[in-house]
C-alpha cells in the first residue's frame, strides 16, 4: 500500500468551493487574514493541526485528523446590529450544513469528522477580533479524516 501524502490545495479547494456556492459571502480566502479582510461577510480558512489517528492507522501507513479553521468575518458595526449574529450564524449554518452534506468533499477525504469520532466535532465558537475594526467572528474547526496519509517504512 503506498500512502497518499496530504494534498491541501486539493482539500482546501474543496471546502472552499462550498463556501463560495452559498452565495452569501464577499469574499472567500484561502489563508488567515492578517489585515482586515473588508466590509460584509468574509471567509477565511487554513490549517490548524495535524494528528495521527491511531484508531485507523496499520503496520505501513498512518491515517490523519487534518483540522482546518475556518473564520466567518462580519464588521461589529454593520447596521442594523441586531443582525449580526443572525446573519453570522446563517452563514455558520449554512457551512456546516454543506459539510455534512459533502462528509467526503467530493472523495478528496475519508470523511469529515462531524461527530468527533477522533477529536473535536465540526463546531464553531463565536468572538471578536480587531484589526483596524471590531470583527464579530465564528471560528469553526472542520476536521479532515484522511486515511494512509503517511507510509512507515520499517
């Protein structure tokens, strides 16, 4: 058996193309923003860990948990202000919802890992973060299981 490596641009594209199909955000990023990403509903998304999954690994090859972050971005101070957590929780929702409905995002992954089945399910947590604006946030962990990632060559 020979292991697959991780291909990013393959399961990053993948989950970014979902963003896109919904149709509610002005821009959709495949990387951390490190200045403020803009008015309206912004997408980002880029790794945040890597894990062996013992539980699915054999005697040559090692399956993987590839978490990424994906961060929903609304400016604090879009009017009216009531509505920010609405339409941040919208476009939430509709993410995870094209998540599951893709569990193997086109055949690039195993399956995401919905229900935690080894780690953290899909979720996301809601904050702030403050470039030269106060962003309202949903940071949600979409967790990647990809099975034979890594060969072990005795």
């Amino acid at each position: 058996m020979i292991a697959v490596a991780l291909d990013l641009t393959t399961y990053r594209s993948a989950a970014l193309s979902h963003a896109q199909s919904l149709g509610l955000f002005e821009q959709v990023l495949g990387h951390e923003p490190v200045s403020a990403p803009g008015s309206g509903l912004v997408y980002a998304l880029w790794v945040k860990r890597v894990t062996p999954i013992a539980a699915r690994s054999g005697l040559d090859a090692v399956s993987v948990r590839l978490e990424l972050n994906g961060r929903v971005y609304l400016p604090a101070d879009t009017e009216p202000q009531d509505g920010v957590d609405v339409d941040l929780t919208a476009a939430v929702d509709g993410l995870m919802n094209a998540y599951a409905g893709d569990f193997e995002l086109g055949g690039s992954v195993a399956n995401v890992d919905l229900l935690g089945m080894h780690g953290a399910p899909l979720n996301a947590d809601f904050g702030y973060a403050r470039f030269d604006t106060t962003y309202r946030v949903a940071t949600l962990t979409v967790p990647l299981i990809i099975n034979d990632a890594w060969e072990e060559v005795a």
